[in-house]
C-alpha cells in the first residue's frame, strides 16, 4: 500500500466551489454574489489610496525584512487594540489587554482556538446557527465539540433573540460562545445594543467564555460604532477573545493581517498569557510576515492616512447600503409584491435574501446570477452597471 492510498478525497469547499462554476461560465451577463468581498462600483477589488500611499512609503524606505517578534509589529498590535477599545481604555492601562498580529482573522481564531484548548481543554464551543462556514471546521480541528445557539428566525428575516438567550441559559459553565461583533456572516441580521445588553449579561452570570469575531469592523455603521459591542464586554472587564481582520476594512484578503486581542484580569496573568499564546505561534509558523502588517501599522499610526482611509472606509459602507436600498426599489419596480424591507436593515456585506435553494440554482442556471444555496448574497458585489439586471432575474425566480 501507499502512503496516501487510504486518504479520501475532501469535500468542496461550497463558496470556492461556486466561484469555479462562475469562472466556467460563458454568458457574458454572469454576476458572481456568492463572494464575500467587496467590489468597487467598477466591480474590482479596490487598492485603497491609504494603503497604496503606505506601500510606496514603505517601498521608498527600502527597508530591510528581517523576522518580526513572535506576537508581531508593536504599533500594529496598538493600533489594532484601539479600535477595538477605544484609545483611553483603562483595562490597557491596567496591562490586562494583549494583542497578537494575526495571519487574517482566520488566523486569530485558530491561535486563539489552540489556545483555549490548551486552558480549557473540556469546554464546548458554541456558534450562531448558522455561522461562517469556517467557525465549526476551525474550532472542531482544534478538538472542541461544536454545537450551535439560536440565531436568525427566517420567518422574521430576523433575529430570534427569545431562542439566542434559551441557548445561552441551557449552556454548560465555561462553554466558548463565538459570537459575531457586527455585521453578522452570513446573515446580515445583529442584535439591537438593548439586546447585546442582556446577552452580555446573561453570558457573565452563566460564566461563559466569550469569544468576538470582529472580520467587518466600520461596515455596519463606522469604525467607533461597531466596536461598542466589543466595549460593552470589556466594560464588564469579563476574560475574553477577540478576533478581527483587516481583510475587508483594508481589502487586503491576500495579505492575511489580522489580530487577536485576549482581555485578562489581571497584569501578572497577562504576562502568563502573553508567555503561552505566543509558544502557540512559534509552533505554527514563527511569527508573523512584515509587509501588510506594517503597511496596516503605517495607516493606523498616521494621522493622514488614518483619515484617509476611515474616508474610504465609509465610501464602501455607504455603497453597500445604497446598493440595498436600490435592491429593494428594483425588486418593486419589477413587479415583485414581497416585502424585502429587511435587507434595509441587515448590516454588513451580505444579506439572507430568503431565497430557496431551488431559486437560487435556477437564478443560476437561467440567468447566471450565482449566490450561496441558502440564499445568501454579497450585496457588495452588486454595482450601478449589474443591479438591475440582478433585481430582474430574482423577481422572474420568485
Ligand atoms: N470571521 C468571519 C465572520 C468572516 O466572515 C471572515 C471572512 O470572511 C473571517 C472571520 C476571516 O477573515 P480573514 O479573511 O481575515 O481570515
């Protein structure tokens, strides 16, 4: 026998899966929304001016690439921790803080996943049902059992905060809730700050673990605006997980700069923590790589660029939320009777549209209009040339 004989063949990933079917597809009308990223109205993937400045700084500097330190770019890691606790965070100033540059947000969760399983090696781990297709696979792989907590009510095209906060109550102590800080993946649906309140609450007196992914920071509402669940936690001074990603926020995907930032009780703990996550690192893959993490420290750290790039920042969200609101208008105008007012109110780059997997196969295979089968779409690869057309095919598949 060989080596590999016995090694079965893996499943498609199903979103990679859609993008090769895309790839493959002739009708020149084809419109890929089955992506989770954002394109400008030209449908690219923007460079942003931000970043494109720092770049060519950092190529002028002609600087040299030796190995960063096993937790990354200072600057970075501060940088990346203020905007998730604000600059004036007493729990930084009380060294209860850490932050680790991460290989994208992907990254953060799996240093943190082996982490947790280091410390709390019987804990469950709990999603949103449903969740980012990678949150099962990431933390099973880690060696948690994965179970899932209520989450969007379809009925509604809501959210089922009754069902969320029953999930929470029945939750063992020291279960690892993984919960989405804004602009939740795939839905589009978050709850209100009323409702974060309680969850928060309820998640302290259970004694649960809460672990925040942050992958769309300054898409729901603005950058200070979606972080204040992240602070409504860290008012509470809890122990918790953050992961976020720049990917989006920079639309740097292929530069994999990302942060997790730990929440401690205590300096003393945090210089134990500190010790221990960064082992986990070194036994993956050493440290982090210099360029997108410094070009992300350049734009945080820098007054002008900061600026400039929160400027672009809120150009992609008012893009995307106008593309809702055309959406909606279209679909009207092409004669659909359905309320779709709920996309108005999903955050974020995606939207549960509420179409069935059968709709979504025949908008693709009669109109070449890809999305996910269940029913998720990437509003932010809809553009003035592409959405028309799109709002039609989905009201001749309804
Ligand atoms: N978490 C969520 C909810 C996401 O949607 C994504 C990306 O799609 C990630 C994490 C991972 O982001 P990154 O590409 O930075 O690894």
């Amino acid at each position: 026998t060989t080596l590999f004989e016995s090694v079965e063949l893996a499943p498609r990933d199903p979103i990679l899966g859609l993008n090769e079917q895309y790839n493959a597809d002739t009708r020149s009308s084809k419109v890929n929304l089955g992506v989770g990223v954002y394109y400008d109205d030209e449908g690219r993937i923007p460079l942003l001016k931000a970043v494109h400045k720092a770049e060519v700084a950092r190529i002028e500097a002609a600087a040299a690439r030796g190995y960063l330190p096993i937790e990354g770019i200072k600057n970075y890691n501060k940088g990346a921790q203020e905007l998730l606790l604000g600059k004036d965070s007493p729990l930084a100033k009380e060294g209860r803080t850490l932050t680790f540059q991460a290989l994208g947000g992907t990254g953060a969760l799996k240093i943190g996943a082996d982490f947790l399983k280091q410390i709390t090696p019987d804990s469950k781990v709990f999603i949103s049902n449903p969740s980012w297709e990678n949150h099962r696979a990431l933390f099973e792989r880690a060696g948690f059992p994965v179970e899932t907590y209520a989450y969007y009510d379809a009925a509604t095209h809501g959210l089922d905060f009754e069902g969320m906060l029953a999930s929470f109550k029945n939750m063992p102590a020291k279960s690892i809730v993984v919960l989405h800080a804004c602009c939740h993946n795939p839905t589009g649906v978050d709850p209100t700050l009323e409702q974060w309140k309680q969850i928060v609450q309820l998640i302290q007196e259970k004694d649960l673990i809460p672990f925040l992914d942050i992958a769309y920071q300054g898409f729901g509402d603005g950058l200070e605006e979606d972080a204040k669940v992240v602070r409504l936690f860290a008012d509470l001074g809890i122990s918790m997980f953050i992961s976020s990603s720049f990917s989006k926020s920079f639309s740097l995907y292929g530069e994999r700069v990302g942060a997790l930032t730990l929440i401690t009780s205590s300096a003393d703990e945090s210089t134990r923590v500190l010790s221990q996550v960064k082992r986990v690192i070194r036994t993956n893959y050493s440290n982090p790589p210099t360029h997108g993490g410094t070009i992300v420290s350049s734009v945080l750290n820098s007054p002008e660029l900061f600026a400039l790039w929160e400027e672009e920042l809120s150009g992609m969200r008012n893009r995307i939320r106008d593309m809702r609101q055309q959406l909606v208008a279209k679909l009207k105008e092409h004669g659909v009777t359905q309320n779709f007012d709920f996309v108005l109110s999903q955050r974020g780059m995606f939207s549960y549209s509420g179409l069935t997997s059968d709709q979504v196969d025949r908008l693709r295979t009669e109109h070449g209009v890809y999305a996910v089968s269940s029913g998720r779409i990437c509003v932010a690869a809809l553009n003035s040339r592409n959405i028309d057309y799109v709002a039609k095919a989905i009201a001749q598949v309804l």
